[in-house]
C-alpha cells in the first residue's frame, strides 16, 4: 500500500444498527479519530469511516488496524474486525521521463550486433535526447509526458537502440528494480508489448540499464527481459 494511504472503512445495518458512537478504530494497538459519517434512516444506509494518518507511514511496514463497534440490540452485540497491510519500500527514481534524463540513441537502422550493450561500448557518435521518443507523423496521442525527441521513422529502419546509465546512491542489496515501459499507444493490430517489472538488483552499486525498442509500423516488438548487468 502506498506510505500516504487513508484508510476507508464502510458498514452497513442488518436486522440491528451501528452504534455509530461505539466506533472504535486502532492503528498498530493506538487508538486513532477517525472522521465517522453516520447513516440514516432516510438518505444514507451507510456508515462511513475515514481516516488519514497525521505522518507518512514508514516504509515497508506491517499496518494493522482494529475496528471496534456495537450494534442497538439490548444488550449490544460487540463486533471486531483486524485487518493488515504492508506499506510500500521507499522509492528512488533512477531513469526519470524528463527533461534532464539524456539518452544516446541510434536511429540509422543499422544492426549493431550485440557490442552495443557493453558498458565500455562508445556511443559518442550517437545522437543525445530525451524521452519520451515519437516517431509517429501527424497528430502525436495523448501521451503522460510530452514528446522531446523525435525520431526518423522509414520501413527499412527495424530497429532502434537506445542506451542510458545510473548510479544507485545506496546499498543494492534486498533491493529490488523497477522498470516500466511506456508501448506505443497508436501500434497497429497484431503488435505487441511487453511490461516490464521487478528485477533484482546485483551487488554493484554502478548499473548499466539497456534496452531495445525495435518497430517498424507495422510491427511494434519489445523484449521480453531486460538486462541488467553490474560493473566495478
């Protein structure tokens, strides 16, 4: 769960009613306030109880919450419900989508072999962009960044390779690595894509992230792994 999550809790009424001043909610054994909307006969069947916490819970935690209510019977019924989460690792974004995050990239849709996703690789050659990378002529789709570099499209380009690095500033070990990829909205029928998430991290603290996006229009194909390879 995310560290800046609320918690939401709804009940409903039966044959008996909730008591809605016997609500009692508990984060890990500490009585909390939350903010009770009560139901009511005419407008609302429901009891609506929310509560957000003052801090931002630690990461990677075990949460667990207790309610406690009594319904209107003579005498009341006590009910109890637990319920556990986990919060969400801290996270370091490492290949930011934005302006300062520069990628090499090779648009000449020639077949580099395999030489190109070695670290000691020279790219100087290549031209430097940032994502998101469009190659679509005309009106470019909605996209959750905007467009920075546009890219030479034709049928005879199959692939295009493109290459950044990142330092992980602390100790990669139990870590794990993230990595999303954004497909084509506009790929034709029949293409594919792939997402990508959750490889663990080897322990080196300098990483070399590589991947390859190869397309023409008529075919979008993303790989089914990514490398993530160490060097001292």
């Amino acid at each position: 769960m995310p560290r800046d999550t609320a918690i939401d809790i709804t009940l409903g009424n039966g044959t008996q009613k909730v008591q809605t001043e016997s609500i009692q909610l508990f984060v890990n054994g500490q009585s909390v306030t939350p903010a009770i909307s009560p139901w009511n006969a005419v407008q609302q069947p429901w009891t609506y109880i929310h509560y957000r916490p003052s801090q931002i819970l630690p990461a990677q935690t075990n949460i667990t919450v207790k309610l406690v209510f009594n319904d209107d019977a003579t005498p009341p019924s006590i009910t109890i419900r637990e319920f556990r989460f986990t919060t969400a690792p801290d996270i370091t974004v490492l290949v930011a989508l934005d302006d300062q995050q520069m990628w090499r990239y090779d648009e000449s849709g020639q077949d580099s072999g395999t030489a190109w996703k070695e670290r000691v690789f020279d790219d100087s050659s290549w031209k430097s962009g940032a994502a998101l990378f469009e190659g679509k002529k005309g009106t470019v789709p909605a996209l959750p960044e905007p467009v920075r570099t546009t890219l030479t499209v034709a049928t005879n380009k199959t692939t295009f390779y493109f290459r950044t690095h990142f330092n992980f500033p602390a100790d990669p070990r139990g870590t794990k690595l993230k990595i999303k990829c954004l497909p084509l909205p506009h790929r034709p029928p029949g293409a594919s894509a792939t997402r990508f998430t959750k490889v663990r991290l080897t322990f080196l603290q300098q990483l070399w992230f590589r991947a390859i996006t190869s397309w023409p229009w008529r075919r979008t194909r993303l790989p089914r792994r990514v490398q993530i390879s160490p060097w001292a």
